[in-house]
C-alpha cells in the first residue's frame, strides 16, 4: 500500500507523482490470468505423421499414368501418360482402360488385386489441391479402386524392401 506525503502546512503546490502501484498489480493479475487462460486455448490434436520413404513402385502394362499440373491461371492440366486431356476424356478412357481390362481378364469374376489396374498421379508440387482431388475423383468414377501417389523421395533415402 502506498502512503503520498503531501506539501508542508501552508503551501498549496499540485502533487506530480504518479502511483504506480495499482498499475502494477493490474498488470499482475492480467498476467496471472493469461498464463492460466494460454495453455486452455491452444489445443492440438495428437497426430503421427507418417515417415517418409522411398517404395519403388511396380509398373505394370495395365496402370494408368497420370500427370497433373496447375495451368497458372486457377485450371489445371491432365495428362494421360504424355496427352492432355480434358475431365471428360479422362473419364472416358479409364471407363474404356478398365472395360478392356475386364474384357482381357475374362469378365468382372476374374478380376483380382493383381490384374486390377491402378492409377498412378504425378502432382507437381505447387499444383492446387483442387486439381489433385479432381483426378482422384475421376479415377474413383470410373471404377479404380487403386490411386497411387508418385512423389520423388527425399535425398539419401534408403530403398525400404
């Protein structure tokens, strides 16, 4: 508790000092309640990251390559193996790629994990989201049940086996 001495008896002069002391224990309880109120508002999900590695992938005739890019103006590009093609065409072929695979199998029955074709998506690393999920999307529609993500590994990762 602070205790202000005034002038001496007779002169009538303004006091100039400033206490300070409610100043600081506001500042105190402000900061009492910020570190109790801190902690309480961040939350985080506990979340593990997958470690990344380098699996070489098995290219097999009936895979479908798949390259997507962002075209700088908000679109996007699609490339089947090495042509481009609209939404349309992408999902006309794999329609007509899973048919004939079907067709080459001897019908929907023979059909196994092994004969079943996967599509394989190259995104560049700066091609919007939108365009990545378009194409799964597609691919999903057309009746490919395995999407695969071709990325290039990190420098000096081991091969896993």
């Amino acid at each position: 508790m602070a205790v202000t001495v005034g002038p001496a008896e007779g002169e009538e002069e303004a006091l100039s000092d400033i206490n300070v002391v409610p100043l600081a224990d506001v500042m105190l309880v402000l900061l009492i309640i910020f570190l109790i109120t801190v902690p309480v508002v961040i939350q985080t999900v506990p979340v593990k990251l997958p470690n990344v590695s380098y699996e070489p992938t098995t290219t097999k005739p009936e895979n479908v390559s798949l390259s997507v890019r962002g075209d700088g103006k908000g679109g996007c590009e699609v490339y089947w193996n090495l042509q481009k093609v609209n939404s349309k065409d992408l999902l006309d072929r794999a329609v007509k790629k899973l048919k004939d695979q079907i067709a080459k199998v001897g019908g929907v029955e023979n059909l196994t994990e092994e004969t079943m074709p996967e599509a394989h998506i190259r995104g560049d690393i700066n091609t919007p989201y939108k365009c990545i999920g378009a194409a799964i999307i597609t691919m999903q529609q057309a009746g490919f049940a395995r999407i695969g993500f071709i990325s290039e590994p990190p420098p000096n990762a081991g091969v896993r086996m």
